[in-house]
C-alpha cells in the first residue's frame, strides 16, 4: 500500500480484510467544531473514529504532546486494530489532520500506514458511499509500541541553533511567522525561532485538496529556501500542520526529518528561548 491513497484506491478496497479505515479529524478551538459528532452523523462507511484530539501525553511538559507508546497501544487496542492491520487515515479539517496521525503512527513503528488524498471532502464531493452512527468495537490487547522516533526536543532545537545542524521550517502563515503582535491561533506573540524558514502548509496541495505532485513538492521546498540534500525540521504551532509538511518531504522521498514536537507554543512560552519578529 503506498502512503498517499486516492478516493478511487479506497473505494475499490472499502471492507477489504486486514485494512482499517480511521477518521481522523482534529480541528483548532477556533473552528467551534465537534470531530466525534460530525463522525457519528456521517463518515466513510467501516470507518472508526481515532479521536485524535485526545491522543495526547497529558504528562508531558510539551503541550499536545504526542502520545507516548503505551497510550498509542492502548488506544489501538480500544479500536481493535492488529499489528498487522493496513491502516488509512483521512480528515475533514482545515488543518490537513490526517498527516498528525500518519505522523504518531509512524514515528512508532506502524508503517504499514496511508493518508487519503483529498480527505473526506473530496470523497463527499463525488457523492461517495456514507454512513452515520457509532460502530460496535471489537477491543483486542494491546501490542507493545516503539518509544516515538525522528522527533526533536526544545533542548535538540537549542543546540540546533549553535551548529550548522538541521533546516528548521515552519508551516505557519507568514503573518504569524514573519509578524508581530498577538498569534491569532494561540494567543502569545507572533514570531519564528531564529533561522527558521517559512512554507504555509497550504502550499503543498492543490485546488481540489489533493497533495501536489513530487516534483511540484520538491520545487515549493527549494523556493521556500531550502536545501533538500539537507536535514530538516519542522515546526508549527503546536506541532499539528508541521506534520502536513513533514508527510509531504516524505512524498519527495526525503526521510532525514524530524517534527519539533513543542513547536511555537512550546518555543515562545519559555522566556529563555532566542526568538525573531518581523522581516527576515
């Protein structure tokens, strides 16, 4: 299965054995919007609700942290999804975020692992098959999970900056990256850490909500200023829509990247850390 599925892909193998489907929306507070009512009203049919929202490490410093191994095996386990299953993401957010749960799934050892391209809006758009309510669940043990890898640390993003070391690149808008003022997303002040560089993580898809072609990805990087024979990391501001960047590297075939976890909310609530307003 490749990592990017088309919504002709899916409905050809919808019900097919080994095969999970998860809706995994997740959306900012501003958008007001409720992912497990909107599933149960009307999702892809066989689908389970991951509730991704929810799939954080309360105990970890770093706000919306990723889940750490246990509590991602649990939440399979709750889903009744085997080690062995084929997993398919997909979203109805505006934040693309699929590619946060491709992301955790991955980072874990689970790569057997795909996103819908175009999400459930394109799928709803042709008038596809739909279901509503809540499935029966089927819960099975948990299997043990990798500890979370290819993901950078305040203290990795610091020593970062005193090294000729990783590209840090940030999928915020430049408003929020480049501006200075209140972040309109989660309060605290506009901003970048030093040396970051900017692509909106819109800018990797085309009209329709699809993913951009390798090539089209490659050249929107390089423009952006970055060096793809170089490693990179991304960043945004919690974390949600740098992994929409870092999923799109991985359809270039680049995989020396990392996701900074803290990202601008973690980066600019700590009064120590070096911070750039305004113009590059």
């Amino acid at each position: 299965m490749n990592s990017l599925v088309s919504t002709n892909w899916l409905a050809d193998h919808l019900g097919a054995d080994g095969m999970v489907l998860l809706d995994s929306s997740r959306h900012l507070p501003a958008a007001g919007r409720d992912p497990l009512a909107e599933y149960e009203a009307q999702h892809i049919p066989g689908a389970y609700f991951l509730g991704l929202s929810s799939l954080t490490d309360p105990d970890s410093p770093v706000p919306a942290a990723l889940p750490n191994a246990s509590q991602l095996a649990q939440r399979l386990a709750e889903l009744g999804i085997n080690p062995g299953a084929r997993i398919v993401l997909y979203d109805d957010s505006a934040v693309k975020s699929a590619a946060r749960a491709w992301f955790t799934l991955m980072a874990h050892g689970r790569t057997n692992v795909a996103i819908l391209d175009g999400g459930f809006a394109k799928w709803r758009a042709e008038s596809r098959a739909l279901e509503s309510g809540l499935p029966a669940l089927s819960p099975t043990v948990p299997t043990k999970l990798q500890s979370a890898i290819r993901v950078a640390t305040k203290a990795n993003m610091l020593a970062n900056m005193h090294s000729t070391g990783d590209q840090v690149l940030d999928a915020r808008g430049a408003d929020r990256v480049y501006g200075v003022g209140i972040d309109p997303v989660h309060g605290g002040q506009n901003g970048r850490i030093p040396g970051a560089l900017n692509l909106p993580f819109g800018s990797v898809f085309a009209q329709d909500g699809t993913f951009k072609s390798p090539k089209e990805l490659r050249a929107a990087f390089m423009a952006a200023g970055i060096d793809m024979d170089k490693p990179i990391v991304t960043t945004c501001g919690s974390g949600l829509t740098a992994s929409v960047l870092l999923f799109a590297l991985h359809l270039t075939g680049k995989h020396d990247v990392q996701l900074y976890d803290g990202s601008w909310l973690e980066w600019s609530a700590d009064p120590d850390t070096p911070k750039a307003q305004g113009p590059a």
